[in-house]
C-alpha cells in the first residue's frame, strides 16, 4: 500500500513537473515558453480546447499555426491527460499504459508531424513513460487530478496525499523556524 501512495505522488509529480518545471538556468524565449507549459495545465484543467492549443505552441510542444483542427489536436493528445482531466479516483491500467505508449509513438496520425517534444523534457517524458509502465503493472488507483492540484503551483491545492500532507507539516514547521 505505501508503494503504490509513494508511486502515486512520483507519478502526479512527474505529471505536473512535464506541464509547470522552470528550468534554472534562463535564456532568451524561456521564460515565454515556462508560462505556456503552465498555461497547458491550467487549459487541460478548465477543459479549455482552444487555450490548450495556444498553450501547446507556446510550450513548444506544437507548431505555431499547425494545420489539424483544436479538435484533432484535442483527440490526439487527449489520451496523456485522462488522468487528470476530472476530479476522482483512476485507475490506471496496462491497457491504458500501452495506448498512452502507442499514442506517442504514433507517426501516423495527422497530427504528429507538428508535435515537438521541447530538448528539456525529453527525458522527463521517457520518465513518465515508465511510470506509467509501473502504474498500470500495479493497477494504481488514485485521485490523480487532486494529486496534480497539490502538487501545481497555479492551483495550490491541499494535500491529497500522506505524502503531501508530510510535506505540507514540513512546510509549516519550516516556516516558523525561519519566522
């Protein structure tokens, strides 16, 4: 049980560090695109199509004016945020592991000619693919959006796990030595 409540909170964290990480160090256009990968989350978050789009390009992981519809775009990358896409426990599954897998790596799609994966996230993405690997090995069940909310700092929701409940005590035991 503390495996799966610990690979839980890895998993969310990957999840929310692919949407929001800010690289250290900066340079030109960076910081335009960190606020596209946060804006990602926030449109996924609000069921938004057309700013999910816009923060994909902005992200760098789209093309900038790139044919397919919002629609497709939508269709294609929907299969990477079912997890967190509404409130509640999910479970994830080996089937859902291989589709997010197949998903991917899917050359075929109309759509995959103008998605990126931006240099600073490939091997987070490699991560989250094994994670998912893991996840869906174990069955994990989890409220995976509630997970990502704790964890995103454009939501700063309350902990949803012991894990983070952990962390939240930390923090406020942090902030009173520093006081």
């Amino acid at each position: 049980m503390r495996l799966r409540t610990l690979l839980a909170a890895v998993r969310a964290g990957a999840a929310a560090a692919a949407l929001t990480l800010v690289p250290f160090r900066r340079r030109p256009g960076r910081l335009r695109r960190d606020r596209g990968r946060a804006a990602l989350g926030l449109a996924v978050r609000e069921h938004d199509p057309g700013a999910f789009r816009r923060s994909l390009e902005t992200a760098g992981f789209l093309r900038p004016g790139a044919p397919p519809s919002t629609e497709a775009i939508v269709e294609h990358l929907a299969v990477f945020y079912d997890t967190i896409r509404e409130p509640g426990p999910v479970t994830i599954t080996s089937d859902y592991a291989s589709s997010v897998v197949r998903r991917f790596f899917d050359l075929r799609s109309p759509v995959a000619q103008y998605i990126a994966v931006p240099r600073s996230y490939v091997i987070l993405q490699r991560i989250n693919l094994g994670l998912f690997a893991v996840l869906g090995e174990l069955s994990a069940t989890a409220d995976w959006r509630a997970i990502a909310e704790e964890i995103w700092p454009f939501v700063h929701g309350p902990a949803a796990t012991p894990m983070g409940q952990a962390e939240a005590a930390w923090r406020v035991r942090r902030h009173a030595i520093a006081a």
